[in-house]
C-alpha cells in the first residue's frame, strides 16, 4: 500500500526537511520552506527502478565513441553554444524569462531540423497556438510531433510509440509524475520528472531539451539540483524593449561553458546574428561627445560595442548616478578614479551611462571605453570614430592588460577602425607588425587624456 509522507522542500535551493524551518540551511533564504505530500509507492521509491541487466566497469581504452555522435541543429549560433552540435543522450535546460523566446526558439529548431523525428511536449499551449507560431516562423517540418501532455507516464507511452530522435519539453515546471502527490510545479515534481527524463535520454540515447522558466531574482526557478542533473545549461537573456536576445552557455558537459549566441527576434522568428558588433554599434555620421567604442569579450567572441555616457551638473544636491547595462558600483568605482588620479571634478556631476544594444556587459575590458566616454561628455570633446578602447582600469589610476588582445585588435581592425587603446602591459608577445591598426599603449590614466584630446 501506498503511504503518504509529508516533506518540506526549500523552493529556493531545493533542501529537504522533516520539519518546517523558518530559514534554510542550506542557501540562507528565509521562508522558502514549503509542504509537499510525496506518496511512495513500494515499486517506485523516488523513482528509482531496479535495473534489469548490471552495467560492468569497462576499461577506458575499450569504450568506443562514435564520431557523428552530434546533430547539427541547423542553427550555427545554437551549434556554437552546444559547443558544436546537440549531443546524443544529451540534456540541454534552457532558461529565461517569459517572453523572451524560449517556445520560439526550440519550435524554430524543431521545424528547422528535417529528416529527424521530433516529439515538441508543451504544457503550455495547445496545438492551435503552436501551429499559429509554426506558421509565423514560415517553415512546418513533417516530422514534427507536437504532444499536449503533462503527465508523465503518458508521455513516455507515446515516446515508445512516435520513438523521437529528438524530444522537447516545454516546460518542465507543467510536467507531473503520478508517483507524487504534489502539484506540478514544486520542487520535488520538478525533481523526479527531470531524473526521468534524463533517465530515458540516456538509456534511449535520444537528445531532450528542457525549457525551464526563471525565478524573479534571474535563477532557474526549481532545485539547483536541475542544474546539476542536466548536462547542459543554457540561458537565454535580454531586455525585452530591444529585439536582441543572447543565448549563454552557463554550464556544458561537452563544450565551453562561456559560449554565447546571439539572436534577434523579428516579426517572423529568431534571426540569427553572425557579426553583432554591426548592431551593437549605432549608425551615426557625425561625432558626438559622451560616446567610445570598447572591444570586448563576451564569452569567446570579440565584439566592438558602443557605451554612452552623460555628464552634466547636478541640479539637486546629491548628484545622480546611474547606469543601464553596466555594474553601477563599477562605474562609481571609475569615477573616483577619475576624479582623483586625473583630477577632473566629478563629484558635483550627474553621470549616466549606457551600452549601446540593450546588452549586459561584465568584461572589464570595456573600463577604458567607459573613462573616455566620461571625459568626452565632461569636456564636449567628441571621441574620433576610428578609436576603439580595451583595457582595464584599476583603482590606482593604472591601466591594466586584459585577456586575449589579439582577437579584439582583429575584430577592430576587421570593422574599419584606424586606432586602438590597450594598456602597455598588453603590448608584451603582441606583433604590431601584424596589424595594420595603429596600436596606441597607455599606462596610467593621464596617458589617456592626452591621448584622446
Ligand atoms: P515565447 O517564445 O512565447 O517566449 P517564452 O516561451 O520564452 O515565454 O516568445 C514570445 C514573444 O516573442 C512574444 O512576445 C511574441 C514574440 N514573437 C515575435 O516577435 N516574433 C515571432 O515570430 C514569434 C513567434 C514571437
Ligand atoms: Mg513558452
């Protein structure tokens, strides 16, 4: 007979207890305890069957590993973040908020891959609203199988019927097993359908992406456990007033876990963006103040971007600082360098930056661009548009080398510009020989002000 047996799940982290708790142990968040009823069943104890045949120990040197072992998923950004293709036996989570593009983007791959079999499982919306998606995006694909289901067990009934190269959840959070009492959704449902499901990926070697929705606070909503069972993870971010969205690798099994892909949602579907420093950087023919162009890094690709910045006197009593885009105690931080080890007033002064294209950026290579793009609003010099800047600033005024200058130096040169600023650090193994960019190597940041004006 079945009993039933009450736990509390911390909906944050995914700790479990016998007894409510006001604040979890584990992650340190308070009232996130919740009561969820698990029935065991005596076949099923949380989930874990008995195995037919024992798997033996094998030696590394007899395991075979096919060499086509991964799918083109005819998305070269998505192949990049997979870091080369989908793998077989694989399980790919896919998280972001609503509304970003995450049906979008896996339906677009599912009709974009013929020639193989594809179940698409959605819980959220039913076959009308998935065939009027499908016919926005322009291309139906014959062998794909959409599925309105959230249980489980009926899933995989129909798995065993359709026998899927290729399966899509969306999302895991509707999914329920019946060897559970509590509501999709909870933890411990979210848990136990995941481990089934990357069960049968790898016992069936059939490649499973899960969608997976996000909390408030920009995590997977669900146990980090999830994260942990899954072989991939993948975040899909950006700010939804722009069309830009970035695909980001933040955990991968089989490939670099700083990868990154870019897309941009248009009326019909997600276009892919091969070359984003062309967006990144706003068309303008005249020179304007308050404006420089970093050559950053996100994940392995070089990208020129653009940053923003307004200087002008406070009005009211405290100045107002504000940023979109950048960490705002990074740029207060840049400021007090400024003001102390160039001896430009600042403190009297509003400052708002921004980045060009609705982008996030944490690669301390844009610094540089950021002081120049101060100074030039401050002073209403513009910045010439053939100069782009990659170094960081550190808190003594000294200008720091940052990693791979190569490949920033080729991204500018490759897009027209005529100057680059980099620390002198930089300069050390660095052929300037090489490049027909004129390359100018700055230290400190008084360098830069004679430099720049
Ligand atoms: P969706 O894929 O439903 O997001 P998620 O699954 O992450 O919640 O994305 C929906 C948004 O994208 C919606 O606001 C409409 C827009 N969209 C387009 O702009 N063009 C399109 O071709 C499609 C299908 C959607
Ligand atoms: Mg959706």
């Amino acid at each position: 007979m079945a009993k039933t047996k009450t736990v509390y799940y911390c909906q944050n982290c995914g700790y479990q207890s016998v007894k409510m708790l006001g604040k979890c142990p584990a992650c340190g968040e308070w009232n996130t305890f919740v009561e969820e009823i698990v029935s065991k069943t005596d076949e099923n104890k949380r989930g874990i069957k008995k195995r037919e045949h024992k798997l033996l120990p094998k030696a590394i040197t007899e395991i075979v590993r096919s060499e086509e072992d991964r799918i083109n998923t005819h998305s070269l950004e998505l192949n990049r973040v997979l870091g080369g293709g989908l793998v077989q036996g694989s399980v790919v989570l896919i998280g972001g908020e609503p509304g970003i593009g995450k049906s979008t983007l896996l339906l677009q791959v599912a009709m974009n891959m013929t020639g193989l079999r594809i179940l698409y499982v959605s819980g959220e919306e039913s076959y009308r609203q998935i065939k009027m998606r499908a016919d926005r995006l322009g291309v139906l694909n014959e062998n794909c199988f959409i599925l309105n289901e959230t249980l489980t067990t009926d899933i995989f009934k129909h798995i065993n019927e359709l026998q899927p190269d290729i399966l899509i959840i969306d999302s895991i959070q509707t999914l329920y097993t019946d060897t559970l009492e509590s509501s999709p959704g909870s933890i411990s449902q979210i848990r136990e359908t995941a481990a089934e499901l990357q069960r049968f990926a790898k016992s069936a070697n059939v490649a499973v992406f899960l969608i997976g929705h996000i909390t408030k606070d920009g995590n997977l909503a669900g146990p980090k456990v999830l994260e942990h069972m899954v072989d991939t993870v993948l975040q899909f971010e950006g700010d939804r007033h722009y069309g830009f969205r970035i695909l980001r690798s933040v955990k991968n099994r089989f490939g670099s876990a700083s990868e990154l892909g870019i897309f941009e949602m248009q009326a019909n579907g997600l276009r892919e963006v091969l070359n984003p420093s062309e967006i990144l950087l706003s068309q303008r023919d005249e020179e304007l103040s308050g404006v420089a162009i970093a050559a950053m890094l996100e994940g392995q690709r070089p990208m020129l971007i653009e940053t923003q910045a307004l200087a002008a006197s406070a009005t009211y009593g405290t100045p107002q600082r504000s940023t979109t885009g950048f960490d705002l105690r990074r740029m207060n931080m840049l400021l007090a360098v400024l003001e102390k080890r160039s001896g430009f007033r600042l403190g009297t002064k509003d400052v708002f930056l921004n980045i060009a294209g609705g982008i996030r950026v944490d690669d301390p290579a844009i610094d540089l661009a950021i002081v120049a793009a101060v100074l030039s609003s401050l002073e209403d010099i513009p910045v010439s548009n053939n100069v782009c800047f990659a170094a960081e600033v550190g808190l003594s005024g000294e200008i720091r080398a940052v990693t791979r200058i190569e490949s920033r130096i080729y991204e500018a040169e490759k897009l027209g510009f005529e100057k680059i600023i980099i620390s002198k650090f930089n300069l050390k193994g660095l052929d300037e020989k090489n490049h027909k960019i004129e390359i100018v190597a700055v230290s400190k940041i008084k360098n830069v002000v004679d430099v720049l004006f």
